[in-house]
C-alpha cells in the first residue's frame, strides 16, 4: 500500500473520502465536530502541500434519495470556521455542474461534495458512479476508517481508478490493528465487553489463539457464566449462546490461555438507572440481575492487567451510562491508560469512557470505527482497506 507522503498532490486535485457522518442537532447544526477535527491532520497536510481538496462523505442514512435535512452544507460551515478555508459546498456529488467546480478549484482551496448517500449508487458499489466520482480528482485518499468495511462506492471503487493512498488516520487505524492482530509483544490480554456474545464471538474466536489472557465483563459475562452452571438470576443471557460459550471455555483451556470471567457483580433489583442493588458472587441470586463486575473481580482483572505488553480493550464491563454501574469500566480504564503496554481501545463506550476520565491520551491508539474494527478483529478482510492495497 502506498503512504500519502508518497503521493504527488501538488496542485493537484485530491478526492479524500472523509468519514464527516457527524450528529446534528434538532436545528440541524453539528452538535460534535470530533469526525471533522479527527480529519484535520490529512487535510492540513494536503492544504500544506498545494493541493485542490475535494472532500466527500455520506451524513445520515438518506436511503438513495435527497434529503435536505442531510444536506453537508451545515458540515463545510463547520470545517470553515475549524480550518479559515475558503469551502465551496457543490450542490451534489457527480454531474456536470460539480465536474465544472472541481476543474476551477484553486489550489489551497476545498470543494465539499453534496451526501454521497443521496444516490442509491454509492452503497450498491456502483461502479459507473465510482467512474464519475473519480473523474472529479486526479489522486485519492480515504481517510474514513469508520466505513471501510462498507464495499461502497466511493470506498472500495473509486480506488480502481487513481492513484491512491491512505490518510494519516486510516494509516494509523491500519497499522494499529496489523499489530495487534499479527505482532503483539506478550503477554497480551484482551478486554472484551458490551451488550451481546452474539455481537462478539467470532472476535473472541478470532482473538483466543493470539491473546495470553481475555477477560470477559458486560452483559456478555453471563451467558459464560451460565454455560459454567454458575446462576446469574434474572441477568441478561443469550440461551442459544450458551454453547458456543461453552466450547470456547474449554478451546480456551485445551489452548492454555487465561480467560477470566466475573467472580462478583453489582447486581440491581430492576434494569433501572436508581435500581437498589447489592453486591454478590460467584453467582447471582434469583431476583437479580448483574450490571457491572464486582470490586474483587476489578482487582483480579487489575491485577491480570499488571505485566501486559499489549492490551486490547473494546467494550463496557457494565451499564456504563448510569453512574452506580459504571465503576467497573471506569477501573478498566485506568488500568489500561496507566499500564506499560501497547494497547488499542476501540467501541464507543470504552471510548467514552476514557474521555470521561480524560484519558484518552495515555492509551496508544484510540480507534474511531465500531463495525470497521470488529471487523478487521473478527479477520476479515476490509473492502475499503482491500481496495487501497489493490490500487
Ligand atoms: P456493545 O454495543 O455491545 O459494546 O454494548 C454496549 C451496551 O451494553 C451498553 O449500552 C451497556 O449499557 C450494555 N451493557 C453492558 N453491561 C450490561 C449488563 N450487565 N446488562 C445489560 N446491559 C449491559
């Protein structure tokens, strides 16, 4: 794959593929510009060196026709006033009205096109409509992690036809992963949470035989625990998981790997954010049900955290949006942000969980796309990803 740096954009018209799916407000304003700045450093470089930005993105999920509540113009204001560029918004994304305003861009300058999304094209992969998107630039550059697992358009096409390359954050999001999946330093523990085994069993399957630990939390930890005939009361489980669970415990054991499950809970009487709740373990009685891991097993999951060279962490350990449930996550957090390790944290709510704690920083590699990461995590290749190697 090339790198941008070897790219020659000088004057040239650079198509970026840019992830700008931001939140709107009611008004329509973006209420978090965090994609908009995540892009920045690619499209300062460009703007550094000469070139004729041409940006594209999907907002919103349109469906194949325009709506103009998903219209970009909100988005290139905002890059705007990030950036001090001059940002033409084009009244769509192919035709020859945009094809007019991609030849007369000025060097420095930025040509924002209209929602990708508004053609039924672009998520059909279309490839005529890749063609004429294309023809907009002369070089391509996807920076936009978060869709490269879509085989859309202006993802996985476009790159048939320009020379391209990665952006600096998709660059970053590639190589994180390469190293995790296919050079961790040891020993390696994965962290994995979340709602649902059925969301994450082919990572958990994908991941056993490279990790040395994997420690298990979130709603996920009751369906294993289940599957050991531990009771876990009224706790969400998935009953036609339970097998899957099981064999993977004993693929885990039969492999020598460590996988460590909850050994006490904070288990409330209702799903409710001002439920009573008590503390109990191994298991959890009738009546109740576990929303967060235990004290104890924060300090044996602390301490499994201790000597680990790489760490994986994608997932809450429980109800993280209440506050009496979130202290699991919260200690996962600062055991990851504080360990001597490599280590990779990706899924919203982990995320949200170390900005909460202001962490963000002291961890290696933040990742910013949830499907797109499960994904490379499961080993699956990325069309997105495929597409640039292939180019
Ligand atoms: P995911 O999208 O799979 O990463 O799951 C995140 C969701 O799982 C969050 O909304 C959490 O509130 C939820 N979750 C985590 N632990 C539990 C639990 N013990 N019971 C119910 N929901 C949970």
């Amino acid at each position: 794959m090339r790198h941008l740096k070897d790219l020659d954009v000088h004057d040239k018209r650079v198509l970026v593929r840019v992830d700008f799916n931001v939140p709107l407000d009611e008004q329509g304003r973006v209420s978090s510009d965090a994609r908009i700045k995540a892009a920045l450093p690619t499209l300062t470089y460009l703007h550094e060196q000469g070139a004729r930005i041409i940006l594209m993105s999907h907002l919103g999920r349109p469906k194949g026709r325009v709506v103009d509540s998903l219209r970009m113009g909100p988005v290139g204001e905002r890059l705007a006033e990030l950036t001090g560029w001059e940002v033409v918004c084009a009244p769509d994304c192919v035709g020859p009205e945009v094809q007019d305003l991609a030849q007369s861009l000025l060097p420095g300058h930025v040509l924002l096109l209209e929602n990708l999304r508004f053609h039924p094209q672009e998520t059909q992969g279309d490839e005529e409509f890749a063609r004429a998107l294309a023809s907009l630039g002369e070089v391509y550059v996807n920076d936009a992690f978060g869709t490269c697992h879509r085989a859309h358009a202006s993802v996985a096409v476009v790159p048939r036809f320009l020379p391209s390359a990665p952006g600096f954050l998709l660059e970053a999001e590639i190589q994180a992963f390469q190293k995790i999946l296919h050079n961790p330093d040891h020993p390696y523990v994965a962290i994995l949470g979340g709602a649902k085994v059925s969301d994450k069993l082919p990572v958990l399957t994908n991941l056993l035989p490279r990790v040395d630990r994997l420690l298990i939390g979130g709603a996920m930890a009751y369906t294993f625990l289940a599957a050991q005939g531990i009771e876990v009361g009224q706790s969400r489980v998935e009953e036609e998981l339970i097998t899957s669970a099981r064999l993977l415990l004993q693929t885990a054991q039969s492999q020598g790997k460590q996988l460590l499950l909850p050994v006490d809970h904070v288990a409330a009487v209702h799903f409710a954010e001002d439920s009573p709740y008590e503390i109990t373990g191994p298991g959890i009685p009738d009546g109740l049900m576990g929303l967060d891991i235990g004290p104890r097993t924060r300090i044996i999951y602390k301490e499994a955290l201790a000597d680990a060279k790489t760490i994986l962490w994608n997932g809450p350990m429980g109800v993280f949006e209440w506050p009496e449930f979130r202290k699991g996550t919260e200690a996962i957090a600062q055991d990851v942000a504080t360990a001597d390790a490599y280590s990779v944290v990706g899924g919203g709510d982990s995320v949200a969980a170390l900005e909460l704690l202001g962490l963000q920083g002291n961890v290696s590699h933040v990742s910013t796309g949830g499907g797109a990461s499960l994904e490379l995590l499961e080993g699956k290749t990325l069309p997105g990803i495929q597409a640039l190697e292939q180019a």
